[in-house]
C-alpha cells in the first residue's frame, strides 16, 4: 500500500477550521444520540457521537460489537429501523446541510448519489431472485433514468472497475454464482453507481478468508485513490485499520473515546481501553505468555455504569471515574480522548489500580 | 527459537479421506460427482501440544475435526489413538474413545440448547457415559475450572454472553477428562477484548491438565499464539507443516507465504514495508480439484510439471520440514 504521505497533508488542512464553522468538512456528525425504545427499557445506543470526514480520506470506526458503530452509520444513511430506533439529539451535517432535518425527497437525493454504503453480508445484502446485472442497474435506472440497454452495459463499467473477470456475461448470474469475494465485489459496484463522495463500509471484509480480504481492501484503496472518495471505514479488526485508514475513532458504549491519527495512535494510546485492545492483539514477542486481557464484559446499554462507562473494566479506575463522565480531552495534533487522565496514559505515568486480571 | 521437544505421539492420523457425493434426482438418486473435501492427509498430534490447522473457508479443515470425532463417517484412512483406530471403531470401544477425544465448537450461540440451564449441558456427557458420583459437584467444579461462577449453574445459555457461553462449551468438553479437545474456530465469534480472555482459559487449562490441542482457525495471529506446531490446508490437503517457528519464519509452500503475507498487522507503520502476495481468484471447487498441484491455478510458481505430478508432502532442501511443492523455497522477509 504506500502513497499515504500525500493524504496526511489533507487531514493537516481540514483540521483547520474552527469547530463553530460547519463548511469545513465534507461530513460531520455533531454530538448525535440515539436510543432503542424496546420492551425491556431504553437502549441508549449513541450517546452525544461526533466525528467529521473530509474529501478523499479514510476514517475508521473501531469498536467491539454494541459499540454502536453501525447505528452511527444507519443514522448517517437515514436508514435507522424507526421504532425501535430514535435519534434523540444531535446534528449530521453533509456539505454544512442538516440531514436529520431535511424532508424525505431530500434525504434521498443524498442517500446512494452522495452517500452510499457497503453492507457487511454480501449474502444477505443482495436479493436472491434478481440478477446481478439487474441489482447494479437498478439505481441508475430508477434515479439516473437511464433506459434498460445504457443501465445494463453502465453496470458492465461498474463491474469492470471493481474488477469481476468477464463481466458482460456475467450480468446474468444470480448472487449465489459468486463467490464471497465477488459478492462483495457487486457490493462495492452498487455502492460506486451514482459516484458518491463518501462511501461507509461497514466491515466490508469481515466474512472473508485473509487472501481475499487483502483483495478487497486493495480494491478499495485503488478506488478511494481515483475517484478520491472519502470513506468511513467501520470495522472491529485493528489490523485492517492499521494498514488503510488516516483516522480512527474508537467507540465504546456509543461514545467516541479516543480519535487520533492512525499512527499517533498505534503509537501511544491515550485511553485505557484503546490500550487494553491493542495489548490484547496476540503478538509474537508475547508468544508462550499469557495475553493481557479487559476483565469484564461491554456494559448492557439500558444500564450504563454511572461516570465512565468503562470504569467497571479499567485497571486504572480512580473514585472520579464512578462518578463524572469524563469530558473529550484535546491533547493536541488532532487528538482527543474521552478519559479523566488522559495525559497521564497517553504518557505512561498513570499507576494501575487494579491488577491484570485472573482467568 | 528452538523447536521445543515433541512428547509422546498420541494420535496418528493418515490416509484420512472424506469424499461427499453429488446427488441427482429425488426416487433415482444418480452420483454424479464427489465434493473431495478431506483428501489424503496425515498428521500426528503428540502428548501435550497444539497443533494448528489454517486454511480458507472450504479447505476441509472443519470436516477434518468432524471425521476425528466420528461425526462424519470417513471415507477412508485411519486414527489411531492409543493403539485403536477412531474410525473403526464400534459400540463400545468407539464411546471409549469419544470419552478421550472432545470438541469445543465454533459458535457459542448455537452450540449449547437454549431450553437447557448450563448445569445440565454439562452434566450430559456424564449422564451418556455413565459416570457415576456427585455431578452436581463435579458441575460446580468445572464451572469454577473455566471461570464461571459455581452458583449460576441453572442458568440458561441466554443468560450468558458469548465469551462465557464459550466457557461453558469448554467445560462440557472437559467434563469426562479427555486426552484431545478438538477446537474448531473457538474465538472467531468473540470480540477481541473476550478472545483474548478464551485463548488464556485454553493455555491455564492445557498447563493444568495436560490437555493436547487440534486447534483450527483462520485467525493466523491467534493460531500463532496459541499452537506449538502449525498444518496449512488447501483444498482437502495439508500443503506444509512445521512447528510454530517453521510456517511462520521459514515457510516453503507458496500458498504459505501468500496467506501470512496477506494478515493485516496491527501497526500503522509496517504497511509502507509490507510485501503482500496478491493471490488472483478463488479456491477452485473441490468437486473438481485441479489436476497435479491443487494451488498451481492461483500459483505464481507454477510450471507444466506442477499441472502433471501432484507435490508430495515431504521435507525440502529449502528447509528441513514437510512442505507440498516441487518449488519449495523461503521467501525474504513475508512478516516480522
């Protein structure tokens, strides 16, 4: 992969404008809420998210599952289930425009021609009855009105850039002729239909062996490099994240915890459950010892722990932390962290309180 | 590193074969093919190691845990554990030995019955092997050994999350005391803060009881933590084998090298150096195998001789450990 050094100078730029000027980035999401309205109480799912996109760069969502990085995404796309889901606060703004207020017609003009998204099940995502020439052309004839012919051989284009071999015949083919690779491959193509500006895959290669994994992930960082789409790059592999994304923002409990360069933060992280995730990555000089875990288990959404939601799981808790929510700290350079000791952890000198935990 | 002294063989698997036949029409079934999921593959697993088995989804790496366990009838081949052969065997010497060999399934959510409390899940091995004395205790035992608490022994599965329905799957395979645990992908459904947290509950439990693993996986990181000796599988076969140290620094197969080369590494910083094989296309189907080598479609290596003769899996010049290629040799630096 290489060629990164030229988008670093983007991210430098983009960061630039003050954080009352909403025309400064491409995408933002201002301190959005959501919340599940189910039979057992409400699941509040994202509480007070935000995170900003520019042209041409690559953004990464990490966090474990019920971190609520999909549900921000779903938001973004306006294809939140609703019941059960509410938005219950907050701003996404796409080009300075409200998304959350604007009516429905708007909404859809943004939604696949602006913003398109991958889904994480090729399977599941495509419709087994129809084929596949019939899925990809589908938005262009419905929203561009192109007539049958020009969809079909403008679908032929699509499949050729994600680079499916012969793709004329196999327009015919139904989603179970394909592997899982190529699926995903039709994914990505339906996604690039209308040329949007921002794609957000949402674990693209999650289902995928290792080698066609790679495949994918090279596909898409070609594709963001010549058609310069930004992507938001939702995932639980920190591996995946290390090798394409500029930013990461780590979500825990729907919240942003920690957001920093991608190099800054593999570096040194700056909250404790950042560390506790990259430490708990097997690595070969850890080979034969025991891996450094997170006790516990991710807090049950209709119950979040009072003060930091992760205090019940943190080797580092203090009384402060059961008890205030600790504000998103600027340490700089484009970084922030959700963390009441922050620049104590980023610098290594806070002192555990509790001990790694037992098996 | 050095290769740490293998123990005692324990179980000697060879010639093992699993063909599935390609039916067609419903009164007059014809056979019209075979889908050779499992074919030709020989291993031995020594007393008190892991042995890793890797591959890609359809390399037959979970039908081979299947025939190990007599869950699929195998076509042919033997296993021989302690002197008897796990695939022949009979009646009551085949639930001898199911006493001695267990499996911890993939996915914690489908794997325990949900209208059963986890006491009772893991109690039933005892109740089909008829193991007598206090199984309440013995339960409450085995929940205290993987880390649950003793008193949620009636509890449901649902009542649990996935890391700790996983345990209670660990459990029930321990309750008899087995020699093997056959793990087929025990973390690949867990969050990583919880895999690592299995992965260290499978190492104490090894420790403490002297447990030998089968350990399969795609997750190439977690396989090299966890196991002492490693077996890559393509297409029904085992295309090289080695200890830990061997596959991953000093691998010889070319699909070896291009499935390490292609594991995203957690560091920002590597991936300007990184050196990844890009295989083209997909894993041929194994209804109908390439002829000769069955990686030469996706080989970069691969000449007419590897289309005619099939590489045996044999020890290399490149490096002393068995490895399936006529072309066998180490490649520069694939991962740190």
């Amino acid at each position: 992969m290489g060629k990164h050094s030229t988008d670093q100078s983007v991210i430098e730029k983009a960061s630039a404008p003050g954080p009352d000027d909403g025309g400064g980035h491409l995408l933002e999401v201002r301190d959005l809420f959501v919340e599940f309205r189910t039979g057992e109480g409400v699941a509040k799912v994202i509480n007070g998210v935000s995170y900003h996109l520019d042209a041409g760069e690559t953004l990464a969502v990490l966090g474990e599952s019920g971190s609520g990085k999909s549900v921000t995404a779903q938001a973004i796309m306006g294809i939140l289930d609703s019941p059960p889901g509410f938005v219950t606060g907050g701003q996404i703004l796409y080009k300075g425009r409200d998304l959350l207020t604007a009516s429905e017609n708007e909404r859809r003009a943004v939604r696949g021609k602006e913003i398109a998204m991958i889904f994480q099940d090729a399977l599941s995502a495509l419709n087994p009855v129809f084929t596949v020439g019939w899925q990809i052309s589908e938005t262009l004839r419905k929203r561009e009105g192109l007539s049958k012919k020009d969809a079909l051989d403008k679908a032929v284009e699509l499949m050729d850039l994600v680079k499916i071999p012969a793709a004329r015949e196999r327009l015919k083919a139904y989603p179970h002729q394909f592997s899982g690779g190529m699926r995903q491959r039709v994914m990505i193509a339906m996604s690039l239909a209308q040329q949007p500006k921002v794609v957000i895959a949402d674990e693209p290669t999650t289902a995928l062996d290792v080698t066609v994994q790679a495949q994918i992930m090279d596909l898409l960082a070609d594709l963001r490099r010549e058609l310069n789409t930004a992507m938001i790059l939702i995932t639980h592999d920190l591996g995946v994240v290390a090798d394409v994304a500029d930013r990461i923002a780590v979500m825990y409990a729907g919240r942003i915890i920690e957001h920093a360069e991608v190099h800054a933060l593999y570096k040194s992280p700056a909250h404790p459950y950042t560390l506790g995730l990259l430490n708990s990555i097997p690595r070969l000089d850890d080979k034969g010892k025991t891996l450094r875990t997170i006790p516990g288990l991710p807090p049950n959404l209709t119950r979040i722990p009072a003060g930091c939601p992760f205090n019940p799981r943190c080797r580092y808790v203090r009384d402060v932390c059961r008890t205030d929510v600790p504000p998103s700290v600027s340490l700089g350079e484009g970084r922030d962290a959700a963390c009441h000791f922050a620049r104590e952890v980023l610098a290594g000198t806070l002192e555990p309180t509790r001990k790694d935990p037992e098996l | 590193m050095t290769a740490p002294a293998l123990g005692e063989p324990l179980l000697s698997v060879s010639g093992m074969v699993k063909h599935f036949p390609i039916t067609r029409g419903i009164l007059f079934r014809s056979r019209i093919g075979e889908v050779k999921a499992v074919d030709g593959v020989d291993f031995v697993l020594h007393k008190g190691e892991t042995l890793g088995i890797v591959g890609e989804s359809g390399c037959g790496k979970s039908t081979l845990a299947k025939l190990l366990m007599r869950l699929e009838e195998a076509t042919a081949g033997t296993a021989v554990y302690d002197g008897r052969d796990i695939v022949a065997a009979k009646g009551g010497e085949l639930r001898r030995l199911r006493r001695e060999v267990q499996m911890v399934m993939q996915d914690p959510y489908t794997s325990l019955n949900p209208r059963m409390t986890v006491g009772d899940i893991i109690a039933e091995p005892l109740i089909i092997h008829g193991v007598g004395g206090d199984r309440d205790a013995r339960v409450r035992e085995l929940l205290d050994l993987v880390g649950l608490n003793p008193e949620h022994i009636n509890r449901y599965p649902h009542q649990f999350s996935g890391g700790q329905r996983q345990r209670v799957g660990i459990a029930r395979a321990l309750a008899l005391n087995p020699e093997i645990i056959i793990c087929d992908e025990p973390v690949s459904a867990l969050d990583v803060s919880i895999q690592a947290q299995v992965i260290n509950l499978l190492e104490k439990l090894q420790a403490e009881l002297g447990l030998s693993y089968i350990f399969i996986a795609h997750d190439l990181s977690v396989v090299r933590h966890i196991c002492d000796r490693v077996a890559v599988m393509y297409l029904g076969r085992i295309v090289e084998i080695g200890s830990e140290d061997e596959i991953y620094q000093r691998a010889t197969h070319p699909y070896t090298q291009a499935l390490l080369s292609a594991v995203p590494v957690p560091d920002p910083d590597a991936r300007e150096h990184r050196n990844v094989i890009r295989l083209t296309g997909d894993v041929p189907s194994p209804a109908n195998p390439p002829s000769g080598c069955r990686f030469r479609t996706r080989c970069w290596k691969a000449t007419d001789l590897c289309a005619q003769e099939d590489p045996p899996l044999i020890p290399r010049e490149a490096d002393p450990h068995p490895s399936a290629c006529h072309f066998a040799a180490q490649a520069e630096h694939i991962i740190d």
